[in-house]
C-alpha cells in the first residue's frame, strides 16, 4: 500500500510536516530544520484505522528521500531503520 499514498508537504520557517490523508483520516510526520543542512524527524502521529498499513513508514521515507543528502536525525526508534 506505501506506493498509493498520496503526501504532502506542509513547511514553515524552522518547521515542517508530511501528512497523508488516508480514507478520511491523516497522519503526519512533523520535522524541525536545525540549519540548512540537518533536519530531525521529531514525530509521527496516526489514527489507530491506520496503524500498520505502511503509512507512517511512507512518510518518513518521504521526509528522508527528499532531504538527501543533508543529515537526518530521527527521534523514534523505528525511524532509524529507514535512514539506511
């Protein structure tokens, strides 16, 4: 299913966030820029209807691919995985 989910960006002056509307209920991976070349994924929040279905999983990947090649720093355990 991580193929079909449609993301969007939401960014501010030091913040940012992906969200993912899936069947009416979003997601959200939120960021915080630490200069111009480090970011931190801070948080990811979900719905229980979309709890292990791939969307929290699609989002951070998001958040990394784009921010390639500056420096990630994930702050949830399962986000470390996915930085490889």
């Amino acid at each position: 299913m991580e193929t079909d989910i449609e993301i969007t960006r939401e960014e501010g002056e030091s913040k940012g966030r992906y969200v993912a509307v899936v069947e009416g209920h979003e997601a959200e991976t939120t960021y915080s820029r630490l200069g111009a070349s480090t970011i931190i994924i801070d948080h990811t929040g979900m719905p229980d209807a979309l709890r292990d279905r791939g969307v929290g999983v699609a989002l951070v990947r998001r958040g990394v691919g784009v921010r390639r090649p500056i420096e990630v720093y994930p702050c949830a355990p399962w986000h470390s995985p996915l930085l490889r």
